[in-house]
C-alpha cells in the first residue's frame, strides 16, 4: 500500500488577517497539525531544517520529538535535514534517541537542501559544499551498519576527524529508515542506490511525470549493485478546500510572497498568476478539492510507481486555519479516494 503524508519546511505563519505570527506560535502550531494528521490517518509526518527568518524551525528533531509525544501512528521524519553542515554522529544519536521515543516510527531524510545559509552559519566553506555531503553521507552508512552489526566501527575522511574504533549509543531496537533526497540530479539518484538508502524526489515545480527517468535509474542502479529494490517516494505541494476556486484564493497570497521573498535572493523574476495557475494545471502544486487533488495524486503515484508521496502543506504565511481543514478534508476524503483510484487503475 503506498504511503501517504505531510511535510512542512515550518514556514512562519499569518493569522487569517495576514498579521505574520512569531517564531514561537508558529513551531505550536505545527504540532497541533501533526496532531490532527495522526488523527486523520496520514502515514508519514516530516518536518524540515531552516535557518532563515521566513521559517520557525531549525532543530526538527526536538520537535518531532514533541509530536511524538502526542502521536502513535505517523512516522516522522525530516525534509532534509541539512547534512552538510551538521555532524553525523550527532544526527544518529538524536534520531535513535526519537526512535526509542516514538515506538519505532522514527525516520531521516537526508539532504543538501535549497538553501546554504547553515554552512557560513556552522562555519563551512561553501567551496566545500559538494564534499560535505559526499563525506557525511558515507559516514551515516557506517554507522547505520554498524548499529545493525553492533560492532565497534572505523571511518576517515578528509572534512571531519577520522574515527578508530567507534561505537555510538543509544542503539537501535529496529533499524532507522534513510531516505535521500534528490532534486534532479543522475549522480544524486545513484549516490543513494549506492548508499543503500530510499529515495525521496523533491519535486518543486514541473509536471511530476519529468521524474520518471530518476525512478528507472534509482531501480537500475540497485540492480546493478546486487541490492534488492528500495522504496521511492516524492514530495509535492498539496493544499484542500471545499472547492478548486477557494483553495486557489486561499493559497495564491502565500504562494506569491513566499517566491517573491526566495526569488529575490536567488535573482528570479517575481512570480505571476499565470505561473501559479500553470503550476495547478499541469505541474507539482496538488491544489484544490478534495476530488481534484485525489485525481491529480493517484496519476503521479501511478506515473512515478510510487511506494510514498508526501504533500508539502505549508506554503509561505499560509495561516494554520486553513492548514488545519486542508488536513482534515486530506485525510477524510482525499487519502480514501486516492486509494479507491489506485485499486481501480
């Protein structure tokens, strides 16, 4: 059965008034949705890594941890963490630590991310960036195989000190699900079959199907490796209302300021409404009703061969009211129609 969940970057908020929310009532806010999503029958909550002041959350570990506390069935997991700039031994540690927290539903989601604010942050070169994430990555396979094999492990790299001998606690009592995740790159998709890890594309714009070509080769890679096949998955933009017209009106103003804010850092025009409604009509933004965001969902499972798909709920200031009824009107009607789609197609 494929997958279905939510993802959140931890935008910062607006009332329905377009007052901006702070910091902290937003991070509150994020744990209610995850609340109401465990409740509605998603399977999968993440939650992403900024350090920027358009988004609340910089450590989702803790707040996943939180959510834990009040959820029994989603996994949780990350939208990326940022593996460049941060330590992999510490990443392990706290993941195991939310794995024993949360009964085994702990996930990671690993990534370079779209964003390079925490390597100046941690004090990381950005001429390093490609390395970085090589290294690291390779060091989260060992030490995911050496908390399976419960033995004391050694690694070495040129980014971070050698390690002779290790162990790292707390173990595991099952292992922690990794997924990578790839925005388009060939090279990025074989890295993760190479790793042995799950792949998760982050398709941001542009009509989903344009990823095909990743799956065949994620699928080949592993093939050709000898391995057994691994889980795909994908994240898209996904948002509900009562109809087409009202989800469309309530997410456009959000929509708009979060691209013009990015845009500008990135040297991108300011996006228009033809733009949005192209990306509705025939690209990665699942908006709408009910039925019209379950069609357009079980056609990119099926044209991907899907095993998860995760919608990106939040968008910009978009207030947690209309957060809260796109959850529930997802996981009370479209979750149910998607899968009756899927057993029909």
């Amino acid at each position: 059965m494929v997958e279905v969940g939510l993802v959140t970057s931890g935008d910062l908020q607006a009332d329905t008034d377009r007052n901006v929310l702070t910091h902290a009532q937003s991070i509150h806010n994020v744990v209610e949705e995850a609340v109401l999503a465990d409740e509605v029958g998603f399977d999968v909550f993440g939650i992403g890594e900024h350090h920027r002041e358009d988004y609340a959350v910089s450590a989702p570990d803790m707040l996943l941890a939180a959510i834990a506390s009040r959820t029994d069935n989603n996994h949780l997991t990350t939208i990326v963490i940022a593996l460049s700039s941060d330590d992999p031994v510490r990443i392990f540690q706290r993941f195991s630590t939310l794995q024993a927290i949360s009964n085994g539903l702990a996930e990671m989601q690993l990534g370079r991310g779209s964003f390079t604010e925490s390597l100046p942050l941690f004090g990381y070169d950005l001429r390093d960036y490609e390395a970085l994430f090589e290294e690291k990555l390779d060091l989260v396979r060992t030490l995911l195989d050496a908390d399976a094999s419960r033995e004391p492990f050694s690694w070495s790299g040129t980014t971070r000190a050698s390690l002779e001998l290790a162990s790292v606690y707390p173990r595991t009592d099952q292992p922690l699900l990794t997924w990578v995740a790839v925005g388009g790159s060939p090279e990025s998709v074989v890295r993760a079959a190479r790793q042995r890890m799950k792949l998760m594309l982050a398709i941001t714009g542009g009509a989903p199907v344009r990823f095909k070509p990743f799956v065949d080769l994620f699928h080949q890679a592993n093939e050709q490796l000898g391995q057994p096949r691994n889980s795909v998955g994908a994240h898209v933009h996904g948002f509900v209302a009562k109809t087409d017209e009202e989800a469309a009106e309530r997410m456009y103003p959000h929509w708009h300021r979060s691209r013009t804010l990015i845009g500008r850092d990135r040297g991108w025009p300011d996006p228009t409404p033809e733009q949005f409604y192209n990306e509705i009509r025939h690209g990665a933004l699942h908006l709408g009703s009910p039925e019209t965001v379950a069609q357009k969902t079980a056609r990119t499972i099926r044209e991907l061969g899907l095993d998860r798909l995760v919608f990106k709920y939040s968008n910009g200031t978009l207030p947690h009211e209309y957060s809260l009824e796109s959850i529930r009107l997802m996981g009370e009607q479209v979750i149910p129609r998607v899968r009756e789609l899927l057993e029909e197609g």
